[in-house]
C-alpha cells in the first residue's frame, strides 16, 4: 500500500505518530496521541513515512511561514494552489494539502515539533531537506518581497532542520535568481531570473567552478534520487523543473563565454 494508501485507510497515525501523525489525524477528523512512539516496528528512513511526512510537513509549514508577515496575501495563497497543480494532486490529495496549510496558519501551531519530527523522518537526507526548505523560501518569496520577520522565520526553521545561517541565504538567492530576484519591504522586483544567482556563482568565478557548482545542483535535484530518498512521486514535477531551471542556468552561461 502506497503512503497515500495509508492516510486514506487511517493507519498513517499508527506508522507515523508524533505531531505528524496527529496533524494528519486531525485533518481527517481522528485523534492521535502525539506522545506515541513514531510507528512500531518502523525505523525512521522509512520510504512510505518519509512520504507522509515530507507532504504534510510542507504544506503546514507553508501555512505557517506564509503567516510570518503578519498576513497571508493572495500570492501566498496562489503559490500554495500551483505547489498542489505541480504535484497533480486529486481532489481528496488536494483538500488534504488545503487543512495543513490551514493548520500551519493556526495560532498555537508547533513549528519546531513539526520540524523536529520530519528531520527525524528523513533520516539524514540532506537533499530531501533542502528541497523542503526550497519550497518554503518559494512561499515566502510569493509576493516578490522578504520581510524581515519572513526571514526570521525561515532562519528558525533552517535551524530546526540543521541548515546555517549562510546556507540559507544562498538557497534564499538560488530560488530568488529563478524566480527573478527579489526585494525587501517595499523595492522594485527585477523580473528577469539571474543565471549566476541560480548557479550560487558570480560572473567573477571561472567557468570551471561554475560548471562544478552546476552539476552539484544537478544532483541535489536528480527526480530519481529523491524520488528514491523518499520524495512522494506526486512532487516529482516540481523536481523536474527545478532540474529545468538549473539546466537553463548552466546554458545561458555557456552562452556568453
């Protein structure tokens, strides 16, 4: 039975537990101890847990970080529904994903035993967890501005999920160079995506490294090998054109040396 299988059946509360589980549980109206050990005879890596946690995380945590700023604006909302097209989620995947984001937006909402929990679930795959974190500075990025208090937000939660404070500021310029670029509070968006920004390089570092940082991110973004880590295969689009987009970086650069 697939992950999805398993939150429709109701069982996803027995192999997952935790604030996942319970979160999952109560989008369906059932009741989860959260306090219970997080699925028995099941150990963290699991391909079907790291699943139900990498979507119900996503889209709960979206509803929180789209919060940040003090409200939730429409473009906030739309990238939410685009995140729900790209994964071509049925109806009841869809209202699934609508009653997390709600949840996240919830005063009292647990942020950090969310987070905790879904690292615990991906068992080390770094990869998986920056895709997440990609996705959330893409939430918050929405609007085409950061506010500091969004930023703040997004540093609370790359620390609950062991990324630095450097490390998420280059993921911050690589989402902001394919969306094209971003400002803060009340400054003009550029509009025109930044090949260099997206590779994580400036037009000073040789071609050689830039090809380097080109084919890292290929990887870190491989369909295949997420999808293996434990990505749900509804996500897989959004890994492909994440692929696209780094691909389209690598060649406008070829082009101009």
């Amino acid at each position: 039975m697939s992950w999805w299988g398993k939150v429709v059946g109701g069982t996803v509360g027995l192999m997952l537990g935790g604030p996942i589980g319970a979160l999952i549980g109560a989008a369906f109206g059932h009741s989860y101890d959260k306090k219970k050990m997080r699925g028995v005879g099941q150990i963290p890596g699991d391909k079907e847990r790291v699943q139900a946690a990498f979507f119900a995380a996503t889209f709960s945590v979206m509803g929180y970080v789209s919060k940040a700023d003090g409200k939730v604006t429409r473009e906030e909302i739309d990238l939410a529904r685009t995140v729900m097209t790209e994964m071509s989620l049925d109806a009841n995947q869809r209202e699934l994903a609508k009653k997390l984001f709600q949840q996240g937006k919830e005063p009292g909402f647990d942020v950090d035993a969310i987070l905790e929990q879904f690292r615990y679930e991906c068992h080390r795959r770094s990869t998986l967890i920056r895709l997440f974190l990609e996705i959330q500075i893409e939430s918050a990025l929405a609007d085409g501005r950061l506010h500091d208090r969004e930023m703040s937000v997004l540093l609370e939660v790359a620390s609950r999920l062991g990324f630095s404070a450097n490390e998420l500021r280059r993921l911050v310029d690589m989402v902001s160079g394919i969306q094209g670029g971003y400002s803060r509070d009340d400054s003009d968006v550029s509009g025109k995506p930044d090949p260099y920004t997206v590779l994580g390089v400036t037009r000073d570092t040789p071609l050689h490294e830039i090809k380097k940082s080109y084919r890292r991110l290929m990887s870190q973004h491989h369909p295949d090998k997420l999808v293996s880590k434990g990505l749900p295969e509804e996500m897989v689009r959004i890994a492909n054109q994440k692929t696209h987009e780094i691909r389209t970086a690598w060649k406008t650069i070829q082009e101009r040396h």
